[in-house]
C-alpha cells in the first residue's frame, strides 16, 4: 500500500509548499495530470515489489 501512496504524498507535499516552481499559475488539468501520473507510478512500483516477491518463492 505504501508503494501505491508514497509517490502521491511525495507530489503533494512539494505542492503544499510554498516554493515558486512555475506550476502556480498553470491550468486545472496538470493538477489531475500529475495526480494521474503519480498514482499510474505507485501502481508500477506496488506491481514490480509483488513481482519480485512471487519470484522469490520459486
């Protein structure tokens, strides 16, 4: 579950900062973009653990 989450709190916290970074003024849909990006990254990381564990088992 925390490969799934790690990457959205990561992009989130960066975002809850105030830092200028250039993305403050940029339309709604890169907020749903990058949510979209990091979820599709969690659901990678959480696929190749599991991968990685049912190889273990052999």
């Amino acid at each position: 579950m925390a490969a799934i989450f790690l990457p959205l709190t990561a992009v989130s916290s960066v975002f809850g900062m105030n830092l200028h970074s250039g993305l403050e003024n940029s339309p709604p849909w890169m907020f749903w973009l990058i949510l979209a990006g990091s979820f599709a990254v969690g659901l990678m990381v959480s696929e190749v653990l599991v991968a990685v564990k049912l190889r273990g088992r052999r």
